[in-house]
C-alpha cells in the first residue's frame, strides 16, 4: 500500500513584495515547482524544488517536462524503500537538483505520513527546535542599515545575513555602519562570488580592524576558483564557506581535501537530500562546520531544510528564511516559528 502510484508536479508563482537584490540577480518573484508524490494508500506526500539559473543551469521549463520521466522511473516503488529512490534518481544531480531535492523530500513526506513519524525524526531527530537568521540583500547604505536594525532590535534576529559584493568600498563602509548600528549582532556575509581574492582579502582585514563580528564570510569569490578560496581562507580572520562552489558531495569533497573552507552551505535545492546527507557526514570526519542555506522555497520548501536541519543537528548556522521575504496566501510548513526560533 506504501507503493508509489502517482507523482504530479504544480508550477507555483510567489511575489517579493521588495526586490531582494544579491550579486548578479534581482528576485521580484519565485517560481516554484510543488511536487505531490501519491501513493496506492491515498497518502500523500509533498515537496517543492526552488529551481536556480544562476547556480544550477536549472531552466523551469524542462524542470517541469520532467513530469512523465519521474513517474515512469519512480512509479510502483515501496516508499518504505527510500533510499532505492533516492538512488533512481540521483542522476537528476547535474542538471534537475531542485527537482531531486523536491522529489526526494516528497517521498519522506509521503513515508512519514505513512507510518506517522515526522520526517525530522526519520533523519535522525536531533533536535526539534533551531534558529534562523534574516538576509539584508544589497540597497542603500542607509536602507541596509535600518533594516538591519528592525530584523535585530524589532524582530530579535540574533544572526543578520548581508549580502555584498557589488562594491568593494561601498561594502566595507556598509559593513561599518550595520555593525555600529545593531551591536551584539553577528553577521553572515555573503558576497556571492563578487570579489577577486584581492578584494575578499581586503574586505575581511578593513571590517576585522573595525570590530565587525563576521562569523561566516561567504562565497567571496568565484565558484570555480578553488585557488582564490583558499588564498582567501589562508588570509582572512573570519571562516570562510562555499555555497555556490558546492553543489554535490563531490564539490564539498574537492574543496575540504583542497583547503579551501571553513564552513560548506549546504542547499538541498543544490544538492538533494542524499548528497546534502553525504556532505553531512563529511563535514562530520573532517571537523568542517556546516550552514544551511535556501534558494527562493515557500514555506513548503522550507519545510524541507527545516525538518533536514533538525533531524541531522548538523548545522551552526540556519539562512532559512526566503518563506517570510515572499508573499504567500497560506503558511504550509510542519513547524512552527516566532522570529528566529523554529519547532518542531
Ligand atoms: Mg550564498
């Protein structure tokens, strides 16, 4: 009865009320994809892939024509036997991840509901309570700072992501002001591949001299210079992470064997679950910490990272928070949230 009958995909539109603006792209909405996976006993299980051009060469129109492939590979299989899954489609990793991990968290969703155990509990249950950051994305000087100072002081967001990247002086005179202006913060900077080494350096020495409490400095230059990250990490005081050089278990095999990190972010809209499981116990043998960061999921995708974050207690830092910058009728994540605090 647990077998899967039927796996449909729905596209899904969602508004930014504000452009959130980053290094190389403006978000004004979201398309998602809501995958339902159904199975002979009725159950039904959900997922959504948050596709990325950007990262992962992802384009929603062949996302979406995958529809009859997955069904045709997946179709009849006992959800019970997850992991057979997983492995049906891990090929999905070079050109659909978002799909995989949608896919992927559907069929969990599907067993829990199933056997009535959460799917956090079914990857381990950790923990049931995490803590979120909130994301400044790149505007003004003084629009940065007062929305830092609201995320902080008004809505008690212990940990603000600011994205940079666009201008080194600009950033670094930024940096200054937020950190003046919300003190006791700590602040994941972001400047998604913006830099030259050059510039990453000089970036994390001027903020370091003025006191900034980076705790995670990522992605300061381009994914694929391994090189440059790790000339970085060697001459910056703050940990340096890879997020949009990491995608598969591979990148963050290649990158902690080269040096190169202090810190992987994982995505599971990048990496599936089985990947983002694999990088977990990698990070586990090579004393590499770990964050979790998201793409443009609602609360449904969400969900997702939400319920892999607490199951496997792997993570010092939680970016999870594209649901509440998005517009969205009807809030579906099986966790609650007060501000930063999540649970489960
Ligand atoms: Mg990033």
């Amino acid at each position: 009865m647990s077998k899967i009958k039927k796996v449909a995909f729905e596209l899904k539109e969602y508004e930014f009320p504000e452009p959130f603006k980053i290094t190389g792209a403006i978000h004004t909405k979201a398309e998602n994809i809501e995958i339902t996976v159904e199975l002979e006993s009725g159950t039904k299980g959900m997922g959504e892939a948050s596709y990325s051009y950007r990262v992962n060469g992802e384009m929603i129109a062949s996302l979406l024509a995958m529809e009859n492939n997955v069904n045709d590979m997946i179709k009849g299989v006992d959800v019970k036997d997850y992991r057979k899954i997983f492995d049906i489609i891990d090929g999905f990793s070079r050109t659909a991840p978002s799909v995989k991990a949608g896919v992927q968290f559907a069929v969990l969703d599907a067993l829990s509901a199933e056997i009535g155990v959460p799917v956090y509990q079914i990857l381990g249950g950790s923990t049931n309570r995490i803590k979120t950051d909130k994301t400044v994305g790149i505007d003004e000087l003084e629009n940065m700072v007062e929305k830092a100072k609201k995320y902080y002081y008004t809505e008690g967001y212990e940990t603000l992501k600011i994205k940079v990247g666009l201008d080194l002086k600009e950033d670094i005179k930024k940096m200054i002001a937020i950190s003046e202006a919300t003190k006791g913060a700590s602040y994941i900077v972001d400047a998604n591949q913006g830099y030259s080494p050059k510039e990453a350096i000089q970036f994390a020495d001027a903020t370091y001299r003025n006191g900034v409490n980076i705790v995670v400095f990522e992605q300061p230059t381009m994914w694929n210079d391994l090189d440059g990250l790790r000339l970085i990490r060697q001459n910056s005081p703050f940990p340096i992470a890879a997020d949009e050089s990491a995608k598969s278990k591979y990148d963050a095999y290649e990158l902690i064997k080269e040096g190169c990190v202090d810190f992987i972010n994982i995505k599971l809209m990048k990496s599936g679950i089985s990947d983002a499981l694999a990088i977990v116990e990698l990070a586990k043998i090579t004393n590499t910490k770990l964050m979790i960061g998201c793409m443009s999921e609602s609360s449904v995708g969400i969900n997702q990272s939400v319920h892999f974050a607490a199951g496997t207690g792997a993570f010092t830092y939680h970016d999870l928070d594209s649901h509440i910058l998005m517009e969205e009728d009807e809030f579906r994540g099986k966790f609650k949230q007060s501000g930063q605090e999540i649970t489960l």
